[in-house]
C-alpha cells in the first residue's frame, strides 16, 4: 500500500507535533506573521538550503545548526516580511536571540531550535517584537494549528500549502509525514525559492534522512520554476521525532526505508505543484515531459531550460502555439540535440516533427492552449533519459506584482 493523502492533513498531523502561529506587527496589523512548531522529543534532522551565494542569517545558522546537532532539534520559529538577509552582524545576533527566546519559553536544551525567516531583504528584524510573539506562541501550542502556521508563514502566496500522508510499512505498523511551504515567486532551483518544514513521527537516522530528502528533492522542488530566480532564504528542513514507536529506517534500500522515501516524496512534489500553481500572476499552471533524452539528467536540463524561458511563458500566457520558442530553448539548453529526431506536441496537438513544422489551425491551437492546465511533451528521440518539471506563464499581474513588491 503506497502513501495515502489524508483529509485536511497538515505539519502537525503525525504525533508528538504541535504549533501556534501570532502576530508581531512585522506585516499588516493583526496578521499572522510567526510560527511556531514544536516536537515532544527530540529529532534527527536534515535539511537542503539555497545555492545562492548570498545567503540569509537564518541560512547560516542553520546550516551550522544541522552539522553540529543532526539529532537533537526540537523547535522550528518561522517570520513572514522580513528576510534578515544582508543585515551583517545584526542580523545574525537576532537569529541568536530568536533562537534562545525559543529555547527559554519552553525549556528547551541549548541549539535544538531552527529559525527561518521570509520576505524583503535588507530590513532588520524587529527582534523584541518577535521574543514577544514567541512567549505569546509558546502558550498557545496545540496538535491542530499546522494551518494556521502555514498561513503565518505566507508572503506573495494567495493560500496557504500544506498536506500530510499516512504510510502503511510492509512490516507492519504506519508513520505519518506533514508538511507545511511557503513560495509564489523567485522560484527556481536549486534550490526553489521557499521555506519548507517537514515533520514525520518515524524514526530515521540522520544519514537516511538526508539521502530520502535529497532524492526526494530532486523530484519534486527540483523540478519548479515560476520565473528563474532563486532566493537567499531557501530551505527545506525535515525532522523525525520517532514518536510512532517503530524501529529506526536505516537503509533506504529496505522496504521500510522504500515506503518511507515513496511518502515523502509526494508529499515533497505536492507542495512543489502548488507553490508553481501559486506563482505570482499566474493564469496556467504547465506541465513539461521531456523523453527520449540520452540521459535523465540530459532530459532535466532541456524541459528546465523550457520552464525558465520568458518568451515560452509569455506564449503560453497569450496562448499561443509558439513552437519555435520552445525549439529555440531546447538548441540552448546544453542538452544532447539532433533537430531531426525531435518531436513536440501542445496539450496532445502535434506541432513539430523532424526538424520541420507540421500544419495545425493555428485558431484551434489558441482554444486548446487557453484552458488553466497546458501539457508540453517533448521528444528528443535520442535514448531512455526522462523526466517532467512544472512550471506556469508570466502575465501582466507577475509584473505588477514584483513592481510593487517593496512600495
């Protein structure tokens, strides 16, 4: 039995996993706009951050935090508004601060909390505001506020992204994994541009969690792109608490560790989907399967490549069969390219074949093409190398949107 999606499933689903979100006033008054989730037990933890060179406060310590405690996190604090990136030696003192203020509300151990942080670069944090908020969240924990941290955690994103799966384990028994993300733009890997926490009452090592994480990863936050930016923030964190009881996942290989990398990985690619059906200004979420590539890796390269090409986006947003575009990505993609084996079709309409166009009605191409949901497959008719990546248009409102996005 693969992993099953549960009815309003959330981060704090599985077991020993509780939240609360506030308002500190770093957004609009009375917003929600901190975070709080915390285990019962301690966890092992690993987690994937921005290739940015330009990296948040929160970013660094992370990643140090994750090296030097992979089994003993206890608590995530997530703000809205303000990413803390480019702040210097102020910055990273109020992560510190952030991250202590935690640990003293609730009587946590020394470095067993991990801090994220969202929004506009360059703001200093309003740090007595949020040692405030988290006093006032640290009161308010429960198993049933996942959604209401998803949606303190928003910036540009019109909804909240959460889900949770339940996994039956061949040996017996079951785990759940929840999840909670945030990203509408500046998505692109690696990684997307967006705060991820996963949660999961299962025992797993560090090592195979970090080896689940990366795969799965790679097939789902891996393969977005609302508009080819990738941020100073981006983490995806995952924590097992164990809290379920079962016998520690150690080798991802086994059927335990095999259902438990099939469970987070759908829950990895749908949130992934949703950030991309929740890019800013989007009117058409678009899928893109590359086949016959000479390797999956090749296949990743040209159906991204694809993905991030404005003139290909802006197509779609007009709805406009322009197959030349998407040709012309695929010659620069750097991907293995023989024009004569290559094949295109738009929403199942054939376009292109062997190196030449092929006649279609061009008025009923563009009705075809404007509905919410466009599929674009490819063939490069040269091997067994696939893969398939989502990405979405660029309209008039991604403009208004980023435009505006400080003022």
């Amino acid at each position: 039995m693969g992993p099953v999606f549960l009815d309003h499933g959330h981060v704090t689903t599985p077991g020993g996993w509780r939240a609360a979100a506030v308002a500190c006033g770093i957004r609009r008054a009375g917003r929600h706009d901190l975070a709080l989730l915390v285990s019962d037990t301690p966890c092992a933890a690993a987690a994937l951050f921005t290739t940015n060179k330009v990296k948040a406060a929160p970013v660094q310590y992370g990643q140090a935090l994750v090296a030097r405690n992979p089994t003993g996190l206890r608590a995530v604090v997530v703000n809205s508004g303000i990413a803390n990136a480019c702040t210097g030696e102020q910055g990273a003192a109020a992560v510190v601060t952030i991250a202590r203020a935690v640990e003293q509300a609730l009587a946590l151990p020394a470095d067993s909390t991990f801090v994220m942080s969202t929004g506009v670069i360059g703001m200093q944090l309003p740090v007595t505001r949020l040692t405030q908020g988290i006093a006032a969240a640290a009161t308010q924990l429960d198993t049933t506020s996942g959604p209401d941290a998803a949606r303190a955690i928003m910036t540009t994103d019109t909804r909240p992204k959460y889900c949770a799966v339940q996994v039956g384990l061949p040996t017996g028994g079951q785990i759940n994994i929840g999840a909670m993300a945030k990203g509408a733009g500046m998505i692109h890997p690696n990684m997307a541009t967006m705060l991820c926490f996963i949660t999961t009452d299962a025992t797993v090592t560090p090592a195979a969690l970090d080896a689940a994480l990366r795969s799965a990863v790679q097939r789902s936050f891996h393969c977005i792109s609302v508009d080819g930016d990738t941020s100073t923030n981006d983490t995806v964190l995952a924590l097992a608490n164990g809290h379920a009881g079962l016998e520690p996942i150690t080798d991802l290989t086994s059927p335990v560790g095999a259902a438990f990398c099939a469970g987070l990985t759908v829950v990895c690619q749908r949130l992934a989907q949703e950030i991309v059906r929740d890019g800013e200004g989007m009117s058409r979420f678009i899928t893109i399967n590359v086949q016959g590539a000479v390797s999956d890796a090749d296949a990743h390269r040209a159906a991204m490549t694809v993905a991030r090409s404005p003139l290909v986006k802006t197509a779609l947003f007009g709805a406009d069969a322009n197959w030349g575009r998407v040709v012309c990505a695929l010659g620069y993609s750097g991907a293995e390219l023989d024009l004569q084996r290559v094949t295109l079709h738009f929403n199942g309409l054939p376009v292109f074949a062997h190196g030449l166009p092929l006649d279609f009605d061009e008025d009923a191409a563009h009705r075809l093409l404007d509905v919410p949901e466009v599929l674009i497959d490819i063939n490069l008719g040269l091997g067994t190398g696939s893969t398939t990546v989502w990405t979405c248009d660029f309209s008039y409102e991604y403009v208004r949107i980023n435009a505006e996005y400080r003022t």
